[in-house]
C-alpha cells in the first residue's frame, strides 16, 4: 500500500497530468477555424443576383459570392418521400447517400447517440456547437447542438387561402404581408429575423469562449407559405415579374412522376399553369429570398465585428431548390435542375475570392469538408467527400456522374454534358444536352442520333444506383437505353 505522502504525490500528479492534457486539447481546439453554415429551404440555384440569372436583389449574398467560391453544380440526390427537405438534411447531418440515409432516416436519434452525427463529430473536435431554425431531422437538436433555439418543423403553417391561387380575374384570398394568416408572422415577429437573432446571440456567446465554433443556421426561407414584409413585396411587382422561359401550363407526365395536383406543392397554384399565377409565385418567392438575404447580412456584420471573421468558414446553400412554374411544376419534387441544383458559396482563410468552380458536386459534401478543417478523419459510414482538395486546386474532378432520384417514380443522372431523365410509371425517358440548353427546353429523346449518349449514361445510373443503395431495377422497363432488348 501507498503511504499518505505517496498517494498525495500520485494524486497531485494525476490532477496535474489532467488539467495538462485538458490544457493542451483546449489550445488544439483553439487552433481550429470557426464554422458557419448558413442554410436555405427552397432555394433555387438561379436566385442569387451576382450568379446573373435573375432579376432580384441579394447584396448580401452577392458580397458572399464576391468574398469566396462559388460551387455552380451544386446538387442534392433527391428524396424518399414529398418532403425533400427530409432526406436532404438526413444525408446532410449522417453523411449518407441517399438510400443509405434512408435506412437510418427513423434511427436518427440513436445514430445520434452513438456519435454518428456531423454536430457530435464537431463537438468531440473540440467546437462550441449552435443550432437555430428548421431541423426536420429525427434526432433530438437540443442532444444535438449544446446550444439549440426557436427549432422549427418543416414548414410555417400553411392556410386553406394559401393553396389553388391566385385566379386571374378574382380578389387573391391570401396576403403574404398580412400577420393575420400566422405562417412566418406566428408569434409576433418574421421567423427568419428571429434566426438572424439566436445567430447574433451566438456569435456574442462565442466571442467569451476559447472554443471554435460550428454554428448551424438554418432557415425556413423561402419555403411557403412565402410571407415578407410589405416593402420586400413592393420591389417585385408582379406585372414586372418575368416569366421562366421554361414555363408550360402543365407538365405532361405530372401524375406518373408524383407531381399530380394531389401533391401539396403543386397544389399551391392553379391547374393549369398560368403565366399571371407563376408571376404573382415568383414575386413572393423573390420578396422571401430578398429578405431573408437581408438577415444574412445582419449575420455577417455581426461576425465582422466579433472578431472572429479571419479564422471562419462560411458556407451558404440550401437543401434545394424549387420551380415556381418552371415546366409546369411548382415545388422540388422532380429531377430538373431548377429544383436538384442549389446555390453553393464558401468563404474562408485562403479561399479564393471571386472564383466558380464548375465541378459537379452535392450541397452534403459541406459535412465532410468541415471534418477535415476540424481534424476529424473521415468516419467509414460518411459517403460524400470534402471539397478541400478542389478549394486548393489539387483536382478538377469530384464525381465522375451526378444521381437523383424521386421515390420509385423518377430517376435522373447527369453525366458528360448531358442529363438523362427516367419516368418508370410512365415508360418515359427524356434527354437533355444541359451543357448547351440548361433550361431543359429540348428533349432529344426522339432524336435516333442521341441513343449511343442515352445508353452511356444508364450505364452511368447503374453504377450509382449501386453506390447510393438503389434498389429499383430499370433494366426491363427501358429496354432500349439499357441493353436488354
């Protein structure tokens, strides 16, 4: 046995040898970058004015733009049921292809518990996490995040005025400015002004700790109901609003690919399509956007003036996009890109400013990306790869094809240029040379020339189909593109 002077000696030194290691582990953290992930709902790639597609205003976002990299393809692989949003955060925060995300989509909790998360990642790094907004992923935020606020569901609610408008002729019985309808307005004041808020509490919390921070800032915006304030409205008239070049008045297969009039998105405007309908949609998505842009520059100010802007990473993008009329479709529910394809900036330390990077990649690479800033090796189950390697120029590629999918009702794959569309209910394929048609106006299916590219690329689809969990056999039902005829 130990003497009283001996273990006093071996105690002091084990109390010493840990306020050394917890000393050394706190000035490792403290090496590491700050993270800020700035997340959209809904966000088209197409509506951001520095990206010049669209007439609208995002000064916040451009000086972002300006500031960093742009990923211009960026993607998201699709969803497992109507709520796209779903399977697009549950691949974000587990780092799983889509299929594989799937399968652990009603666990998320327990792959929560046992580490497999990208916020519990960050906290055994060494970071302060926060967490603000839409979640709309099964684990608990508040486990999460060792800061959680205002976590909001899928969507503000939605009222009965709010679907099947407006009809051009008649009073439009809902009012995006009007508090009275609830949807952003619950509670007295916007949600996505009550986000920028938690964020700049954040960032004062952040300014007192030694810690790194990953703050995951999240917006309901520009999800519908589509509500801004009434001076945001007043820069978009609708009269002035363009219509998309793609607009139809009905998408011709909308009931066998899931986007028949029953689906909740697609029940927000008119059957059919009308060109004052999609003006009056596209008027409240922009207003939404121009003033969720507004509460982003409230974010960033409030970071330049902390003092913490030199060493963080700022990431913005949105779990994806939306079609507000564009081929006779409203919501995400489809392989187009104005609903797949997202709007992908990061700045940081030795980012280069002003760059766009045409690589295709998907918005879920940002998990795996902030890992390696954090020194977390990449655990075996996460799936999608750190942009790093293209941020410093090491690579020109990422992935050699890009994967979508809609339930069992749509597949898509885009590869060398093109983009190959499959309707299996309908028996449909159609074709797009997106490199040189990038509204998707001209299906090139019927053209017997474009067959050896079409074959290539289901060959392509099949490859991904088995590395994202695919389990849906296409072979016999598009005989003519995959080689069993």
């Amino acid at each position: 046995m130990l003497g009283p002077n001996r273990l006093t000696q071996r105690l002091l030194f084990c109390l010493t040898l840990t306020l050394l290691l917890a000393g050394s582990a706190r000035l490792q953290a403290a090496d590491k970058p700050n993270i800020l992930f700035l997340f959209a709902d809904d966000q088209c790639y197409q509506t951001i004015r520095e990206f010049g597609y669209e007439d609208i205003e995002t000064p916040n976002l451009d000086r972002l733009a300006q500031r960093g990299t742009t990923f211009t393809h960026a993607y998201n692989m699709g969803g497992w049921n109507g709520a796209i949003c779903v399977a697009s955060r549950t691949m974000l925060n587990t780092g799983r292809f889509i299929w594989h995300a799937n399968a652990v989509d009603q666990k998320c909790e327990e792959e929560r518990e046992a580490g497999r998360f990208w916020s519990e990642y960050m906290k055994q790094a060494g970071y302060r996490t926060y967490m603000t907004g839409k979640w709309h992923v099964k684990a608990k935020p508040e486990k999460a995040f060792d800061v959680a606020r205002h976590v909001r569901p899928g969507m503000p609610k939605q009222t009965d005025a709010g679907y099947n408008r407006p009809v051009e002729g008649e009073t439009d019985p809902w009012d995006p400015a009007d508090p009275s309808f609830g949807g952003y307005w619950e509670g007295g004041k916007h949600w996505s002004e009550i986000v920028a808020d938690d964020a700049l509490d954040y960032l004062k919390d952040a300014k007192a700790k030694d810690n790194p921070f990953f703050m995951y800032i999240a917006f309901n915006a520009p999800h519908d109901p589509r509500q801004a304030p009434r001076e945001c409205l007043a820069k978009y008239p609708a009269e002035k609003m363009a219509v998309p070049v793609n607009f139809q008045p009905q998408y011709p297969y909308c009931n066998e690919i899931g986007c028949s009039p029953s689906l909740r998105d697609e029940h927000l405007m008119p059957f059919p399509r009308t060109e004052f309908a999609t003006r009056v949609h596209r008027r409240e998505y922009f207003a939404l956007i121009t003033h969720l842009d507004a509460q982003i520059g409230r974010i960033l100010d409030a970071l330049e003036k902390s003092g913490k802007s030199d060493n963080t990473w700022i990431v913005f993008t949105a779990d994806h996009g939306l079609a507000v009329g564009q081929h006779g479709l409203v919501g995400k529910q489809n392989m187009y890109d104005h609903s797949v394809r997202v709007p992908f900036i990061v700045v940081g330390p030795g980012v280069d400013a002003g760059k766009k990077i045409d690589s295709h990649i998907y918005l879920q690479d940002v998990m795996p990306t902030t890992l390696e800033l954090a020194d977390v090796k990449k655990p075996d189950h996460v799936e999608f790869e750190s942009l790093l390697p293209l941020l410093r120029g090491e690579t020109n590629e990422h992935y050699e094809a890009t994967y979508g999918a809609y339930l069992a009702v749509q597949r898509m794959v885009t590869y060398d240029g093109y983009k190959l569309i499959l309707y299996p209910q309908a028996k449909v394929w159609r074709l797009y040379n997106v490199a040189e048609d990038p509204h998707e106006l001209h299906d090139l299916a019927e053209q017997p020339e474009s067959l050896p590219v079409a074959k290539k690329l289901f060959q392509q689809l099949l490859r991904l189909q088995e590395s994202t969990g695919d389990q849906l056999d296409l072979r016999e039902t598009f005989p003519a593109i995959s080689g069993s005829s």
